[in-house]
C-alpha cells in the first residue's frame, strides 16, 4: 500500500461534474504475415483468462486505517479482465475517420473507482487486416510517459517474437499486499521526513515564484497567470469528444531544427502556434495578443518511468501574434528555455505549487463567475517521448501510437505529440464546440510546418 501523492489526489478529486481526467492511447497494428483471419480474436479470448496485470493496472485507490484514513494506492489480489477489456469491430473495411470518431467516443466516459481504474478495446474491422488497441486510464494513476514506457515493455522490437500476452499481463511479480498496521516508530520517522521535506518546497515555491514575476516583469516571454486572452478553446467543456490522429516523419523536423538550433520540443510548439494562428485567422477569432500554452515538463527519464506523475508544468508564449514564423519559433525559446529551468531548479512539487495559480483560473470555467477572469493559458501542448525502434507484438507491426490526454472547463483543446521510431504521432482532443472541424486543424498544423521548413531553407520529403 502506498500513500497518494498531493498530485495524485488533486486529479481524483477534481474530476467531477461532467469533467474526466484519465488519459489514453490508440496503438494502430499492421497484421503479422503469417497472421490467422482471427489472430486479433485469438489474443482476446486468451487476454480474458489472465487474472493479473501489470502493476499500475493493479492499483486500487483506498482509504484505509493502515493510513490513518488518507487515500492510497492498494495492489489488487487479483483482476477481472472481463470488466476491463472489450472487443469491438468497425464495419468492415472501416478507416481512420472512423477509428477516430468511434475511440473519441469511448473517451467520453467516466472510469469506475470501484476498481483499477483503466479500461482496454480491441478494435477490429479496420481496411488492410490492421486492428487497433486503445486504452484508457486514470491520470491519478500514472502519466503518460509512465504508460508509453509500460506500452512498449509490454511489445518486442523482435518480428519473430511470438507467444506475447495481449500488452497486459506481466511475467514481473506482482508487489504484495500488506497485511497489519504499520510500526508507529515508522510513523514518526516518515512524519519527520515530511516536514524537513514541505519545508524544502516551502523555499523552493517562494525562490521560483519570485523569480517567475522578476522575468515576467523584465521579458515579453514569460507570462504571468491571466494574462492570456480570450478564445473560444477557454469556455465551458461538456461530456462530448472529438479526436483526430495525425503522423509526421522525424526527419522533417530535424531538418528545422538543424536549421535553426531549435529543440524538437520547440518546433512542435511553433507547429501548433502556427496552427492556432491559421485555425482563428480563418474563423476570425485570432486575438490580438498572444496564445498561451500550458507545457507539462517530464522530471525524470523516459526509462525511470515506471507510475505516477512526475512532472512540472509551465506557461509558454506561443507568439501567435507574431505573423512571422522565424519570429513565432525565437519567442517561443525564449519562453520554454526560462520555464525549463525554473521548474528543473524549483523540482516538480515545488513548480506544481507554483503553477496553481496559473491553474486556477482555467479550473474556475466550472463556477458560476468563473468567466469573469481571463484564462491563464488557451491550450495544452505535450511531447511525451516514446519508443525509438519499431515495434511488433507477435509479429504485427505497431504502426501508431496516438495519444490522447484530457480536456475540462477552461481548456476545450488538447495537444500531445507521441514520440515513436522514425515519426511523431499527435493526438488532437477536443470538446467539438471549443474547437469544431478538428480535421482543418491538423491540416494548419501541416501548413505551419511547411511555412517552418520554408524560413529554415529546408524541403519536406
């Protein structure tokens, strides 16, 4: 048993009303060669059999006297995978569109706390024999490097490899329960431990805050909470989902980012300015300032990842205001680079302190009044790294992996870019009135990456 941490807790109990907070992914597999008409079938039916998991698909959230009535994570003795895991079939040869509509669907619905909390499909039916996993799992429970790292312990980067469980179970042992109450003198050490440790990030909140207003005083970079400007993405979110997947080759971005010394992070983020900038002009709905992002920031390796959440969070300046794209990119390293190394000298529980008020009045959208305040940021943006090889389970070829993150009142679109093999897979989330025609988007985004390519001198291939 382990106790939740103050993030883990936070994202169980802000999920309420019509808000959810559970992130997933969509794995689209090419058939093996040698693959039967009902290998995907097969898989399933054995999936079904298995009565555990691995272990962050064990967890159960629990108040227990063990903890002196505080919320924890409890290891399952055993799972029902039949509640867990569903198999569904597009009509036969269905697309991508559709693939897409059916899994933004499947979003849409709370997950039960009264288990694991995650849920799986298989989805068969798709053109070319491909099939599709998508998963879903609560945020509180891990974060989305953590589940990239699990998805890609769970597949081989051998196509011969055959006899692999369906992405699920574990040969790892599982972690036992505890039984009894802990040792009091434990108690005390750890309550000691504590608050050496809350006063440590006590000082580290105050040292960064005060450095966060110094730049945002001194810098056109770096902004303050509410000085974001209104958009139609900061409205009120419903129940209602709209998911588009997109690929682009690694080399394109490169090749920009040789050009211009960027990072690869910076040159998403100037890909999804660019195309905020052309999705409102288009609509125009472009406000004269410029779009803020929210930037979740990884505090560990993509290897360390094994549960949890361990991130910082930091407001980024998009430069959406900026029609130049060489200007939008240097505005936007300017931003990141200051934000970057706050939250890596601040550490993730001191900069998630930090951050809250930058938060608040996004979450504010639920309340009554709570428009009555500009948003602190008009969208997240994430670059989750992930596998670097190709992958295969049992023979068919992992092609995508799609990610999907979390939309609520005050962020209406969601941005995370998955990071596998030779490509970048993006996931674009989004309640269909914050951001309608989700497709255009994704078209601005090749647009912005164009207009990148053409001011760095370099051609797409």
């Amino acid at each position: 048993m382990t106790l939740m941490s103050p993030v883990d807790l936070a994202l169980l109990a802000a999920e309420i009303g019509s808000r959810t907070l559970h992130i997933g992914v969509l794995l689209v597999f090419a058939p093996p060669p040698d693959g039967r008409e009902n290998f995907a079938e097969a898989a399933y039916r054995e999936a079904l059999t298995a009565v555990t998991a691995q272990a962050a698909l064990m967890a159960e959230p629990v108040i227990s006297l063990k903890t002196g009535g505080l919320p924890a994570w409890e290891p399952a003795d055993h799972i029902d995978m039949a509640r867990h895991l569903r198999r569904l079939a597009l009509p036969h040869p269905g697309d991508d569109t559709e693939l897409f509509e059916l899994v933004a669907r499947l979003h849409e619905s709370r997950l039960d706390r009264s288990r694991p909390m995650w849920e799986g499909y298989l989805i068969e039916g798709l053109a070319d024999g491909r099939f599709a996993l998508y998963g879903k799992i609560h945020h509180a429970t891990l974060d989305g490097m953590s589940g990239i790292r699990m998805i890609e312990q769970s597949l081989s980067p051998d196509a011969d490899r055959r006899g692999m469980a369906l992405l699920l179970t574990s040969d790892a042992p599982q972690p036992s329960r505890e039984r009894g109450f802990p040792n009091p003198f434990e108690l005390v050490r750890d309550g000691v431990a504590g608050a050496l440790s809350t006063v440590n990030v006590a000082r580290r909140t105050t040292v960064g805050a005060l450095d966060w207003l110094g730049k945002a005083v001194t810098t056109d970079s770096t902004p303050l909470p509410m000085q974001a400007p209104r958009t139609r993405f900061d409205g009120k979110v419903g129940p209602e989902r709209s998911f588009v997947g997109r690929s682009w080759p690694k080399e394109r971005l490169r090749a920009v980012q040789r050009a211009t010394g960027a990072s690869g992070n910076e040159v998403t983020l100037a890909m999804c300015a660019g195309a905020l900038r052309g999705y409102l002009l288009e609509r125009d709905a472009l406000p004269s300032d410029s779009l803020i992002a929210m930037v979740p920031i990884a505090q560990r390796q993509r290897e360390d990842a094994t549960g949890g959440n361990s991130l910082g969070l930091a407001l980024c300046t998009l430069g959406t205001d900026l029609a130049e794209p060489r200007a939008r990119l240097e505005r936007i390293r300017q931003s990141m680079a200051d934000a970057k190394r706050r939250v890596r000298e601040m550490g993730y529980v001191a900069s998630m302190i930090a951050s809250i008020p930058a938060l608040a009045p996004n979450v504010a959208r639920m309340l009554p009044t709570g428009t009555l305040t500009p948003p602190s940021y008009n969208v997240v943006i994430s670059n989750v790294p992930g596998p670097t090889k190709p992958l295969f389970w049992n023979g068919a070829a992992l092609q995508h992996m799609y990610p999907l993150s979390i939309v609520f009142d005050g962020t209406g679109l969601n941005i995370t870019i998955c990071h596998y093999a030779d490509r970048l897979d993006f996931g674009f989330l989004a309640h269909p009135e914050s951001a309608p025609e989700l497709e255009r988007f994704t078209d601005e985004t090749e647009t912005a990456l164009g207009d990148l390519e053409r001011i760095s001198k370099v051609h797409s291939t």
